[in-house]
C-alpha cells in the first residue's frame, strides 16, 4: 500500500510530520518537513519510503479532530520548501484529459469549427504517448506561481479584487525534489484543486496565462508512491449546506491524452526547472469544471475534490475581496 504524510503547525509555529495510519497520526521523529525528510532520503541514497519507516516513533495523534479544526494543530500544504518558498514553482498541464478540451471549446468556440484549444488536444491524442523511451509532442504548459500561492485544506482560496471569477479544477497533482546532480525525484502525488479564473479566460483564450495566477490548493495528505494507472474522483460544490454542483471524474495514465512520463519529461526538459534543491508542484490537468457547466461561485462556497486512493478530501472555502481594483504603479529609483 502506498505511504501517507501529512504536515502539520501548532500556534507556537512548530512544525511536524506524520505518517497517517487510518484514523491516527504517527510522528516521523528527527524531520519537522517532508523537504527535510526527502534530503535525507538523497543523502542516504535510500528511498523515501524506508527512509519513513527509519524515523517513525510511537507518538500519535488524533487525525479526525485536526482534520475537522477542532485541534491546536493545523494542516499545512503536504509539501512546501520551509526556507525560501519561491524555491517552490508551482506549474501545470492542461488539455490532457477529455473533458478539459470540451470544456475550453465551449469557452472559446464562438461559431468557430474547431479551436485553437482542440487542435492542441487532438496533438495530444496523436502524439502525446509515445513508446517507451521516446519523446512525444508538448502537451499545454502554464505557470501558477511560487510556493506563497499554495492554500492548505481548510484554507481560502481567494478572489482577488481584480480578478472577474475563481472556479475550481480538481484534478492531481506531482510533487518533486531536484537532487543535487539535477535530476527530478518524485516524492509523489497530492490532490489538488488549481483554481482559475475562467470568466477572464472566456474572453480571448491569450489571456489563459494570466488566468492561472491564482492562489491554489493542495492536500491534505501526500501520497508516496501511489497507484496513477486509473483513478476515480469526485468534485463537488456546496452553498449553505447544500450541494450546487458535483462530478464524477476519472484521471491517471489510462484517462489521460499524455503520459505521466510525457508530461513529466516536457516540464523537466528546461534547465531552469532542474535547479538542485528546488520543489516543483505540477498539475495534471482537470477533467471537468463547474463553470463550464454554467456554474457562479460566491463568497463562501466550499469547494472539495477527492481521488480513490489519495487520502482524505481537501476541502477549501471561497473568498471573494469586495473592494475595487486599485491601480499598482511602478516608481523611478
């Protein structure tokens, strides 16, 4: 079975990890962050699994009362670089599942017969799974931001006052380390939800880019090692405790256009993004969105996504800043 951690932070700012063991935390002793815990793992040049095992102790605690708040500690985002956080790049893929195409088509089709966006979707379908060893076509890459984006499970995810919507993208995301002779280790994989702002990209899809500089969320828990063959998950939207909106989704290797090792290999081929000692967070791509299918967030909706095999749901609420757009000017030095 594949290994859980989870990172958590009291109200004195200490930080701990611990290996979830169904409803009870266990402590990972001697590593106050899964970056730590993965050093070692390189400088033992042992793997990130025995490395756990290496460090567990009998401390334990309770998952369900921090899980649901009722504790003095609080979950943080399963991977974060507890140093310099712009040493974390948070990226991503889109157009790799089916239902991300039809969902872009439907914003930019505007009585053309095909997009922009389904050209680039059939390529993947053509090209973007090569045989082993091969190099297939470039799926669609963006750039979220730093690690200062990153929301944990509980957390807003926040509509900025110049921003015109904030609407989820629940799909999974790949965690990573670049060792010292740069090459990228993957630590594993997180559920996620990529929050965008698709009403801005709706009106010409150049503006994608700027629609992905959004805060973002992962978590609760990082997966080691987990099964990506084929996995199911569930995306859902309530208002008042009330469901607005859910989806079954399907991800992993067999959903998708590309291949995980496709994807893997376009985001790593930059030499910038094989810096030693960096963190990359790289989402997969979302296989359907609420506001494709007509739906309005407002303040105080609570977004969650799920996958089988992935650990517990990541839940966060929406918050939407009132106030107008002030001007940001740069000044002469």
């Amino acid at each position: 079975m594949s290994m859980r951690l989870i990172q958590l932070i009291n109200a004195h700012n200490e930080r701990r990890v611990y290996h979830i063991e169904d409803e009870r935390l266990r402590l990972i002793g001697q590593h106050t962050s899964i970056y730590s815990l993965a050093q070692a793992a390189l400088a033992a040049e042992a793997t990130l699994a025995g490395t756990i095992v290496n460090f567990l102790t009998s401390e334990e605690l309770d998952y369900d009362e921090i899980y649901e708040g009722r504790s003095t500690w609080r979950i943080l985002p399963p991977i974060d670089h507890p140093i310099e956080a712009a040493r974390c790049l948070v990226s991503g893929t889109g157009l790799t599942h089916k239902g991300s195409a039809e969902n872009r088509q439907a914003m930019h089709a505007a009585g053309a017969a095909v997009t922009d966006s389904m050209r680039m979707f059939q390529l993947g379908l053509e090209g973007g799974r090569p045989a082993p060893g091969q190099i297939g076509v470039s799926p669609e890459w963006f750039y979220k931001g730093p690690g200062t984006i990153l929301r944990a499970h509980g957390e807003s995810l926040e509509v900025p006052a110049y921003a015109e919507d904030g609407g989820e993208e629940g799909e999974i995301a790949g965690v990573y380390l670049i060792d010292a002779a740069g090459l990228p280790r993957r630590l594993g994989m997180t559920v996620g939800n990529e929050f965008s702002d698709h009403r801005f990209e709706k009106k010409n899809y150049l503006y994608l880019a700027a629609s992905k500089l959004r805060n973002c969320a992962i978590g609760p828990e990082l997966v080691v090692d987990p099964d990506y063959t084929s996995v199911i998950g569930q995306v859902t939207i309530t208002r008042e405790d009330q469901t607005i909106w859910s989806k079954k989704i399907e991800t992993g290797d067999a959903a998708m256009s590309h291949s995980l090792e496709n994807m893997e290999h376009h985001h790593f081929k930059h030499d910038a993004h094989r810096r030693p000692g960096d963190i990359h967070i790289h989402f997969f791509g979302a296989a359907a969105l609420s506001f494709g299918e007509g739906v309005e967030v407002r303040a105080g909706d609570i977004m969650e996504v799920s996958f089988a095999g992935f650990g517990r749901p990541l839940r966060n609420p929406v918050s939407i800043d009132p106030s107008a757009e002030k001007q940001v000017r740069a000044y002469p030095l």
